[in-house]
C-alpha cells in the first residue's frame, strides 16, 4: 500500500472511531438515565455473581431433582428472539419490502444481542464455567457429533457469527457510501434463514431427546418452539421499533410494524392450536406420563406452584391473538401495543418456568420437588438483561447515525461498489 493511501487509511481509522466515541458519549439526559440505570443493573448482577461462583449453585433454588430453572428458562425464550431475526430478513432479502427492509439490520443487531445473552445463560448455569474448555475440541471431549450440547453450541455460534457478518457488511458499505455487492451478502442471508430455523430446533432437540422426561417427548416440540419463537420475538421487535422511532431521527413505517403483526398473529395462532393438541393427546389417553401435565396446569398432590403462572401465560397468549385479530384494535396503538407486551410476557412464561420446570416434576422415581428461583437468581438475570440491553442500546447509538446518514466516512461522496 502506497504511503499517501496508507495515510488516508489511518486518518479514516481515527475519524470513525472518534465518531463513535462521540455518538456513545453524547445524548439527551435520558439517554445518560437509561446507560445509568442499565450498568446498575448488570453491577448487582455482578455482586449476586460472585457469591454464586464462591459457593455454587446451591445458593439458586435448583437441586439434584430440578437441575434446570430460571438461567434455562431465560435461555430458550432468548433463542426464540435471536431466531425471530429471519422473520426480518426474508420480507426484506428474498422480496424485497421496502417498509421492514430498512428495519432488518436492527433486527440483526437484536438477534445478537439475545444470542450473547443465551450464551451468558448457559454460561450462568454452569456449576464450574471456568471448565469449559472440556467441550473444545483438541483440548477437551467434545463428543461430537453424539452430543445434542455441541450441536448447540455450533449452532448459536454460528448464527452469531453470520448475523455480525451480514449486519458488518451491509453497514460498512452505507459508512463507506458504497453499494452492497448482492452476490456477496445474498448467498449469507440464505444461509442464515436455515440456520436460524435450526438454531430453535436443536435446542428444542435438547430437550426432546431426554428419554426420562415425557413431559419433553413430543413430536410438535420443535414446530411449537418455532411458533412461539416466531410470535414472542417479531412482538418485542414492534415495541423496540417504536421505541426507536419515539426517540431517535430513525423513521419506522406503521406498514412495517403492521406487516411484522400478521406474522405475529398467525404464529401466535399456531403456537396456541400445538399447545392444545398437546394437552388434549396427554389428557385424552392419560396414563402416568401426563403427571408434569397435571401439575403444570391443576397442581399435584398439593403442589401448585406454577398452576397460577401458565394459567397467566395462556390468558395472555389468547387476549394478544384476539387482539391481533379483530380489526378494530389491531389498528389501534394502545390494544396494539397491549398485544405486543402480553404475547411477549405470556410466551416467556410459557416457555420460562412454565417449560423447563415441569420437565422433572415429577421425577423418575415419583418424587415431586418444587423450583423457584432465589433473590440471587433473580439478580444474577436481570443483569443478563442489562448486559444484553446495554449492547443493543451502545450499538443503536452506532448504527442509528449510520443507517441515517449521520455518520459518514471522512471525505466520501460518490457510491461505488464494495
């Protein structure tokens, strides 16, 4: 490389970095609020941490006969998110429309922050993390490809690592004011609507493979996990969408947002139909395996602790379909909105708690051992969410200005191609 270019390089080098020091510096005092507020929460995470780390998982409210909960619970409602991110990318990619093509690279960007906060999770729910390196290969006994656990830590990976390259390029092509190369980008995207598909799939595997637990042994798990996948993430998208539309200068389209609750109804619409075949095959031909059924839904020998939770997600699921379906309020912000918030809370209780938990409830052995998460837990999540809302927001402050044209490379003015 020539000197003078080599020069200019650098030049271009300190500039961006001196604008992004800028955008993640500056903003209105809410801003300044929220960063604050966020930090907080990821420092009590922090501090709950370490007691965790000192004295292990016996300060959560798991045990030998419930060794799933809430950091698990947390991680298969956050991989429906990260997979949701598809449901952007092919309206936007495969045809081309307009209204959600503008959003698909925020919703790359959220698909990686929930794929990095689903890798905190596994990491949380690791008695010794610091012994990881037994799953590496060469190091350590992968046993791959036996081992449901390696495939799905190739699959989360790899769909972080092809979100980042979709959302890089196409973002340093604006910065650079150079058009995208379609037959770069286009053959990543393709691959990356499969592998999110698979990314739900596989750990809806995880589960489905554990003999001992019926409650897991069904058929429809995957394509339920996908629904539920496909309703809960493209609902947070809205509120986040609107969100960044109130606050920033980056305009989002109501036909998108309206667009993005057609899918959201009719996979929400699925997600309900395989929840009631399930119940009714379970109920209908009965027998001992439908006991995690039974106290999931009506409590067990006196033991309800989760009777109440998924009776909320349920009614929620069905108030936020109704509401996506009746025209008059599907077209209203305020039932709009309503119905974003219940779907979301109603499939992270239903996939949370109300999922993992009765897995082992009752064990093989007939023992029932109620879960529910310690303060420590609690506090050691909300960190993960502040972890995982912090870079969003850090990242927005970034790719905001990008996508707008706020921030441009020093000395561009034509559009060429990369």
């Amino acid at each position: 490389m020539p000197k003078k270019e080599g020069t200019k390089l650098i030049r271009k080098v300190i500039h961006f970095f001196s604008q992004v020091k800028d955008r993640l510096l500056k903003g209105p005092p809410i801003y300044y609020v929220w960063v604050l507020f966020l930090l907080a929460l990821i420092g009590i995470g922090v501090w709950a941490y370490g007691y965790q780390f000192k004295d292990g998982l016996a300060i959560t409210g798991m045990t030998d006969q419930v060794s799933w909960g809430l950091y698990i619970g947390n991680f298969t409602f956050l991989v429906g998110v990260a997979a949701a991110a598809v449901l952007l990318i092919i309206p936007a990619y495969i045809y081309n429309f307009g209204p959600i093509r503008e959003l698909a690279v925020l919703g790359e960007i959220l698909a990686i922050s929930a794929l990095l906060m689903c890798l905190l999770f596994v990491t949380l729910d690791l008695g010794h993390p610091q012994r990881f390196w037994h799953i590496l290969p060469f190091i350590g006994t992968p046993n791959f490809p036996s081992s449901l656990l390696i495939w799905d830590v190739l699959v989360l990976n790899g769909y972080l690592f092809i979100s980042l390259a979709i959302s890089t390029y196409l973002l340093v092509g604006i910065y650079l004011e150079k058009k995208a190369k379609k037959w770069i980008y286009m053959p990543v995207v393709l691959l990356s609507i499969p592998w999110a598909i698979g990314v739900h799939i596989v750990t809806a595997y995880l589960f489905n493979g554990l003999g001992a637990r019926p409650f897991w042994n069904t058929a429809i798990l995957a394509p339920r996990f996908l629904a539920s996948a496909f309703s809960s993430g493209p609902a947070l998208c809205i509120i986040i969408f609107q969100l960044i539309r109130k606050f920033t200068k980056f305009k989002v389209k109501d036909e998108a947002l309206f667009k993005i609750a057609e899918i959201v109804c009719i996979a929400m619409g699925i997600n309900l139909i395989f929840l009631g075949a399930e119940v009714f095959k379970e109920l209908y031909t009965g027998g001992w395996h439908i006991a995690p059924l039974v106290y999931l839904f009506a409590g067990l020998h006196g033991y309800t602790g989760l009777v109440k939770w998924i009776w909320t997600a349920v009614i929620f699921n069905c108030l936020g379909f109704l509401l996506f379906l009746i025209p008059a309020t599907k077209k209203n912000f305020v039932s709009f909105n309503l119905a974003c918030i219940l779907i979301v809370v109603g499939v992270w209780l239903e996939k949370g708690l109300g999922f993992v938990v009765p897995g082992f409830i009752p064990t093989p052995l007939g023992e029932i051992w109620e879960y529910w998460p310690t303060m420590p837990e609690v506090l050691i999540s909300v960190g993960v969410w502040g972890a995982g809302l912090l870079f969003y927001t850090l990242a927005l402050k970034i790719v905001i200005p990008i996508e707008t044209g706020e921030m441009r490379v020093l000395g561009a003015s034509s559009v060429q191609s990369i």
